[in-house]
C-alpha cells in the first residue's frame, strides 16, 4: 500500500477555518462489494467462469490468477469500472484485493496491461465453456424445475470504438456496430445466452442455432418444461418459425406489416377509429381526457415462402396521434380464441428491453473496445456474468410481493402507483443499477487488518447503513426463509 506524503489543505467558507488532510487509514469507497462477494460465494458464479477458462501460462510464473483477474473485472463492472484502465488505481484498493481474494496488506492486483493480455489470451473452446456456464447457472438457479419458462430473444447495437474486428455499418442504425444477441429470461431476469456478431448481421442471424442449444440443455434438465419464445419483428422469420415448431416451442414473433395484411385489417381499424371519434366526443362532454381505443383480431395468414398458414393476431388503435396497427404471429395456447390477451403477453417483453437498458447502460455492455472480435465476446461474458450476478442478488433481498399486487383487470394508473410504491418500500430489491451504487456499493470504508480477522468499517452516520445491515441479514437466511416486509 503506498503512503501518501504528508500535506494539509485549508478552505475558508465556514465559519472555521476547514482543513483537508491524507489518512494514514487505510480506505476503500467500495466496501458495498463485500456481501455482493459474499453472495456470489454462495451461488458460485465467477468461480465457474473462470473455471471455464484456458489457461496456457506456466504454473509456477502465475501471478495474478485468472480467478483473480475475472472477479477483479466484474466486480469492478458492478461498481461503475467498466473499463481495464481503472484497475490501475482499483489494484491498491482494499476492498478490491478482499473480494478479488487477496489480503489488503498483500501486493496489488493486476494492472491494466495484465488484465488486457488476460482478455485476449481467451480461445474459442473457452467461449464454449462459457457458454455453457452461463446456462449451467440459469438451471442451477431454480431450487424446483420450473413448470413453465418465457424467454426473450433480441438484438441490441454496440457502437464500434475505434477498428475492432468484425464491426461493420449498420444502414438502420446508422454507426459502425457490434449487433449482440441477448436470450433473456422473463421469469427471472437473468441471461441465459449471449453472442457476440457482426455489425451488418441480421437480427436473428444465428438466433435459431442459439436457441436450439438453449432448448436442448433445459429439455435435458427439466425434461416436462413447457417454453415460449418472443421476439420482436426482427425475429420473425421463417428460419425462427422452423425451429421453434420443430422443437415444440410456443413463440410470438411480431410481423411486419404488408399490403396484404392490412387489407384483412382495414375493417377492424374503420372500427377502432369510430370508437375513437365517439370516445372524443364523450370525453368533451364528461371534461376528462381522451382514452385511446385498441381493438383486437386474429386471422391464419400464409406468406409466399411459409410452408403452411400461421396464426396472426392484429391489434388496431386510434389515438390523438392518429392510427396504429401492429401484427404478431403467435402460436401461444389461446391466441385464436383471446387475441388481445395474446398481443399483450408479447407486448409484455419489453420488461425484458428494460433489463437489457440497464446492461447496456448502467453496466456498460457497450465498451467492446479490445481489437480482436474474440476479446470483446468475452468482454460481453465479463458484462453478462455483472448482470446476472446483480440480478440475482436483487431477486435475493427482495421484499416478498404483496398478495394485493395488481392484476389484469386494474387500470394504468393504478399498477403505476403499485409499483411506485412498491420501488419506494424495497429500493434495491426493484433497484436498477445505478440505485445499487449509490445507496448500497458506493460506501466508504476503513480497512483494519491484523493476525486474527481483516475488520471494515463503516460510518454510522451513512444515511443507508440500515439498508446495508438489512441486505446482509436477508443474505444470511437460508434459501426460501421467510423476510420480513417493509412497513411503507
């Protein structure tokens, strides 16, 4: 640890003089990453994935092992590091060494040329390995196999940073890109697949092999699991149509529209605009607002290179800024008798659009910045095994859902007040994370290490530390006990 020389700063806009001065103490401003470790101890993750990895360097050199090194990496993706750079400060950290699996007093963890030959020493059966860690963890995750599963397949830009390998424009988004596939799960939130792809791919391009595989292992796990895909337009192609009838798998793809299509609507949408006109007019007259009006079809309908005819659901609305139609292609059980119910469970996948929002944004999905195409597809593991660990460990401390949850026949307003309120009442078990950071990961710490224990302490004047000790008890209970409930 290096010792800072001695200095003394003073600032006059109190009414005593304030002075600023070095702690020989020894401090951290991440101690919100020791139960985050020792979560992730319990479930095993970044043990398994650096387990995963090849590693060709000579036993008795090693230094810094590749367990050290990932965990330095992903922790350091959950605390807002998501940069190799970083862990050029981030290697002196206390905290950093514990959770990385070093004492305080021992010598630092790797600096940024290290963590960047051990990004790029990654091979291809690594990869595979990898992959297959991260649905080893999916099934590991569930405590009885899950009698049904909805997964979400979409394809989100990266934005190139510089000439890596395999980043080509994209016409519809406009940018040099990476084009990742993210397989997430809607009843968990985690990621069960990732892939990393070129920038001019289409959007399901390798989706069905990955999906295969995925429905393989979890049919080989859990042999009676009934599974549903959904995807948006993108996805709705007659490779993913195959593959998903052939493995018995529901799926809801949403269709683009055609000339042919919206003619078999055109009389549903006349519909909808009526109401609309009528709505308006007794909206005038009740002094109230407007409510926009959805209507709801199905029709079979066989494009020219579909083997057969397939089941299209259609919803029609009018609003004030005008008229929509949107079409979904839908072999979910009921959808011929209740289109409506069915377009708003595919319309239901955005949740999973909001998980991938704060893994591209808050986690930093995006930073592909190594040149070689096979680094930045384990840079994508590193940032996906950050998100599923995170995940998980707010589906861990959640508070229980209140059995006065809203359901289907609630309106709008009402569901945003439930989960309004509920957000206030358990801030990091519906915490994104951004709100993990600032209420529960960014904490400053002294580090006390003697013979006996390493003791890291907190302030008691931190606004949060009640969260903090409420985290760390829910961490403690064994899994399924009972939690207590937040009074709110």
């Amino acid at each position: 640890m290096t010792i800072q020389p001695a200095w003394q700063l003073t600032f006059e806009f109190f009414d005593r003089p304030v002075v600023v001065e070095p702690s020989q103490a020894i401090l951290s401003s991440d101690a919100g990453l020791l139960p985050v470790r020792e979560f992730d101890e319990q479930i095993g993750l970044t043990k398994a994935f650096a387990d995963a990895l090849d590693d060709p360097r000579d036993p008795d050199l090693i230094e810094h092992t590749f367990l050290e090194m990932a965990r330095s990496r992903i922790y350091g993706i959950v605390a807002d590091y998501e940069d190799q750079n970083d862990h050029d400060t981030l290697r002196t950290d206390p905290v950093f060494k514990l959770v990385a699996g070093r004492s305080p007093d021992d010598a630092d963890l790797a600096s940024q040329p290290t963590l960047s030959r051990f990004e790029n020493a990654v091979n291809i059966p690594s990869l595979w390995r990898l992959r297959d860690v991260f649905i080893d963890r999916f099934i590991a995750s569930f405590d009885a196999p899950p009698r049904r599963l909805t997964f979400d397949l979409d394809a989100v830009d990266d934005p190139a940073h510089g000439h890596q390998q395999l980043t080509f424009w994209h016409n519809y988004y406009d940018q040099n890109q990476y084009f990742p596939l993210l397989i997430t799960c809607a009843d968990n939130d985690q990621f069960a697949m990732l892939g990393l792809r070129l920038g001019c791919a289409h959007a399901a391009l390798g989706a069905d092999d990955d999906l295969e595989y995925l429905v393989t292992r979890l049919r080989r796990a859990w042999p009676d699991v009934v599974l549903t895909v959904r995807g948006d337009a993108g996805f709705g192609v007659p490779w993913m149509y195959d593959v998903c009838e052939r493995l018995r798998v529901f799926y809801s793809f949403g269709l683009g529209s055609n000339p042919v299509l919206q003619r078999q609507s055109d009389a549903l949408l006349a519909q909808a605009v009526a109401r609309w006109e009528q709505e308006q007019q007794a909206a005038r007259r009740e002094g109230r607002a407007a409510v926009p009006q959805r209507l709801f079809d199905g029709f079979w309908y066989q494009a020219e290179t579909w083997p057969q005819a397939r089941w299209v659901v259609v919803k029609a609305e009018a609003n004030a800024q005008g008229t929509n139609r949107r079409f979904v292609v839908s072999t979910r059980p009921g959808a011929q008798v209740l289109p409506e119910a069915a377009y708003d469970a595919y319309a239901e996948r955005g949740e999973s659009e909001n998980r991938n929002k704060e893994f591209k944004c808050d986690l930093a999905m995006d930073r592909m910045s190594d040149h070689r195409f096979l680094a930045n597809y384990f840079r994508l593991y590193l940032h996906g095994a950050a998100m599923n660990l995170l995940v998980r460990l707010r589906r861990q401390v959640a508070l229980p859902v209140s059995r006065t949850s809203p359901t289907e026949a609630t309106t709008e307003a009402e569901r945003q007040r439930h989960f309004r309120q509920r957000r206030q009442q358990d801030p990091l078990g519906e915490g994104q994370p951004c709100t993990w950071r600032s209420l529960f990961i960014k904490v400053a710490a002294e580090v006390v290490v003697s013979s006996r224990r390493v003791v890291v302490r907190l302030s008691s004047c931190w606004p949060h530390l009640e969260l903090f000790h409420q985290v760390c008890a829910r961490l403690q209970q064994p899994s399924g006990a009972p939690q207590a409930v937040a009074s709110g």
